[in-house]
C-alpha cells in the first residue's frame, strides 16, 4: 500500500540520490513548470536555453548537472512540457502562457512556504498554498477544484485527528493535482521517464 505522501517521498528521492543525511527539497528551493500550447523550441528561447545542447536525462540527474552549468530537465508528454527547475513567482506563469497557453506551477522556497499556481491565455487564474488551500487566490480561485476530488491539502493541526494530514500528503495532493491536469502519471511519466536536459546559451 503506497503512504498518503508517495510523491513527494518520490520526488524527494529523485531529486537527492547520494544519500544525504537530511535532503530537503525546501532547502533546495524546488520548482518545477508544467506548460501546454508551446513548443520545445519556444520554450527554450523563454528559458534562454539551448536547443543543440540538448542531452538524454533523468530527473534524478539533473540536480547536479544544474549546479554545474545551469543546466534545466525538459520532459515532454502528452502535450505539456515540464521544465525544472522553473517557476519562481506568478509573473512568468503570466507571460508564458500569453496566446492561449496554459501552464501550472509548484514551488518550494527556503522560508518553508509552498505555491501551486494555474494560468491561462496570460491570467493567473489560480494560486495557493497546498496547506493552506482555503486561502487562494487568483482570477478564478476555483477553477482547479474540479480535480481535488479525494485529495488532503490542509495540514492537520490537532493531535488527536486519527488520520491527520501531513506535508508529505499535501504536496502529494499538489502533485496529484498536476497530474490530473497533464492527464499523465507524475510518477512513472515524468519523475522516472528519461527526458533531456538543455544548457543555457553561452
């Protein structure tokens, strides 16, 4: 039976595959960029990358490849295109997706906080944190809502709940949540698939 936070424990294993004492993806200040209506060539021209750099890659490579050159892992499945790390606030969300484009964001940051955000056709139609998911915000707050159905977002804060939510569960949630949007398998279709990865321009 697979634990309530399978996917971020994936992730987490992923990303930190020497063995480290205390790998923390909030430390690391994950991101991640999920984009539909763009090519990979356009794509790379908005990330200032490569494409004649371009080389196979997993996921669980590309951490040290990013330390070394900046290089970022570009997936492509079912339409979207991934792209990590990537997301660092709500504006690029906004201009990439300008033309009909749409794209949803996760990021982790060193303070502890956490952003899921959706946009469309140039408008930042949602964002929350997947802890906190009453609090959203955005053009359409609950556009995403229709994909929640059985996921735990919100972090339980009274110890006597018998089956309490933790931050394991609500980027799990998050990451379920993207996957249900991709129509893909966040699991076996981007975190394990080999990809590429592209180094920016020089």
């Amino acid at each position: 039976m697979r634990s309530p936070g399978y996917l971020y424990e994936l992730l987490e294993s992923t990303i930190f595959t020497e063995g480290l004492d205390d790998p923390d993806l909030w430390m690391l200040g994950f991101s991640a960029l999920w984009i539909k209506g763009a090519t990979l060539a356009e794509l790379a021209e908005s990330f200032d990358l490569d494409p004649v750099t371009r080389t196979p890659c997993h996921l669980s490579e590309i951490l040290d490849h990013n330390i070394e050159d900046g290089s970022r892992w570009v997936a492509e499945v079912n339409n979207w295109i991934a792209v990590v790390p990537a997301h660092g606030d709500a504006e690029p969300l906004r201009t990439i997706t300008q033309a009909g484009r749409e794209a949803i964001g996760l990021r982790l940051d060193i303070n502890g906080n956490a952003y899921l955000e959706y946009a469309r056709d140039g408008r930042l139609l949602v964002s929350f944190d997947p802890m906190t998911p009453d609090q959203r915000s955005g053009d359409a707050p609950h556009a995403l809502d229709h994909l929640m159905t059985g996921l735990r977002f919100q972090l339980t804060v009274d110890d006597n709940v018998p089956d309490p939510v933790d931050v394991p569960e609500s980027i799990t949630s998050a990451l379920t949540l993207i996957g249900r949007l991709t129509k893909t398998d966040i699991a076996t279709d981007w975190f394990q698939a080999p990809h590429s990865r592209l180094s920016p321009m020089s």
